[in-house]
C-alpha cells in the first residue's frame, strides 16, 4: 500500500498532467473494485475521449482549458480558464465532447458486435446512455450549453426531465446535478432577451440557431436509438 501512495505521488511530479492522470487512476481503480479492471477501463476510456472532444475544441477556439479532472462515480470535467464571448462558441466546445465520445462509443459498438463481446457492448452502451443523459437541456450539462444558442428559455424544459429521472432512479449525483442547476433555471427564468449584454452574447443567425438545433435533435434521437438497441442485445439470453 506504501508503495502504491508513493507511486500515485510521484504523478504530481508531472504537473498538471500527472494531477490528470492520477485522478484518472483513482477512478479507474474505484470502478474496477466494483465492475471488474476490464469494464473500468473501457468506461473511464470513453469519459476520456468525451472529455477530450471539450478540450480540443475550447484549444481550437483559442480558450485556455485545464486537463481533464475525474472523479469517481461522478464523472470527469474540463475546466475552462478562459469563457466563451459568446453563445456560439460555448455551443461548440459543449457539443463536442458528446459528438466524439458517440463516435467513440459506436466504434466500441461495432467493435463488440463483430467479436460477439458482451463486455465490449456493455462499454459501448454505457457510452451511449451517459452521452445521452449529458444531452438534457439543462445547465450545466452539455445540452443545456448546446441550446442555449436557442434560448436559455429552452432549460426550463430540461428541468421536468431531470425531476422525471430523479423519480425514476433517485441516485445522489442527479440530486447534485440538480442542485448544481438551479442558478441556470434562476437565469432562464429572468432571461430578457432585449437586454443588451443578453443580445450580446445570444445573438446569432437563425441560420445557425437552425442547424444547431438540427445537430443536437439528430445526435439525441441517435444515441436514444443506439441505447435502446444494445440494451436489448445484452438482456437477450447467452447462447448456449
């Protein structure tokens, strides 16, 4: 046990991506006590490569962005140091962490199916599902930063769906999230869209708003589909 506490020490060395690292670990560990090494490594992979999507794409927008931070049992984030000017840009940092880690998500998919692995499909659902359920349109998860380029109006909506969920399956991460939510459906609420500093930051073409909209309804019906289509396949009996 000493030699693990020095070992995870010796990350910090690495600054803020050793830091990254060692949280990545600690959640790997945690889940593999729970689910087995083989399925925590794939599911830590795909919070990874969602986290990675919000990180290249704030880089790619010239946003200074901290390495992923995990979190066992809660997730991981991104932290970014610099905030977006305007609604757009904060639509697109949050809409690629979900759009990579579905096509992560699909590879594993295809991946499980062709080997016949259950294990690999159940890595590829639990990618789909949490990817879904980051789409609810509710600050601050990733769909209610993708539709606020239609309106922050729009998080008054999300706000039944997570109330839906939390009836469903009480869990005290969605009690956080939704207490996390609170100040953005405040906001929404209040929202004036005449406001200049709301018209500032909110005003984008309709064009845009369009195909916004388009992208974020597709990839919601998509990862719905897939959810729903894999969970199927691993409730069907093993063949013998």
């Amino acid at each position: 046990m000493a030699k693990l506490f020095v070992l995870l020490l010796g990350f910090l060395k690495f600054g803020k991506l050793g830091g990254a690292a060692l949280t990545m670990l600690v959640s790997l560990a945690a889940y593999a006590g729970l689910y087995g090494w083989r399925y925590a490594a794939g599911f830590i992979a795909l919070i990874f490569v969602h986290e990675m999507g919000h990180f290249l794409a704030a880089r790619q927008r010239g946003l200074a962005v901290s390495a992923p931070t995990f979190i066992p049992f809660v997730g991981a984030w991104v932290e970014l140091k610099d905030q977006p000017t305007n609604v757009e840009t904060e639509a697109y940092v949050a809409a690629a962490g979900p759009f990579v880690g579905s096509i992560a998500a699909t590879f594993i998919y295809f991946w499980g199916r062709d080997t016949e692995s259950r294990l690999l499909l159940a890595i590829a659902y639990s990618g789909f599902f949490l990817n879904f359920f980051n789409l609810i349109p509710l600050s601050p998860l990733d769909g209610g930063r993708i539709t606020a380029i239609l309106s922050p109006r729009i998080w008054l909506l999300g706000a039944p769906i997570m109330l839906a969920m939390m009836i469903y399956r009480p869990s005290p991460l969605l009690l956080v999230i939704a207490l996390a939510s609170l100040p953005a459906l405040v906001k929404a609420w209040k929202f004036d869209p005449t406001a200049p500093e709301n018209q500032a930051y909110y005003n984008v073409p309709v064009k845009l708003k369009v195909e916004c909209g388009t992208f974020y309804l597709g990839l919601v019906a998509f990862l719905a589909i897939m959810a729903d289509a894999v969970h199927e396949m691993l409730q069907a009996p093993t063949p013998e």
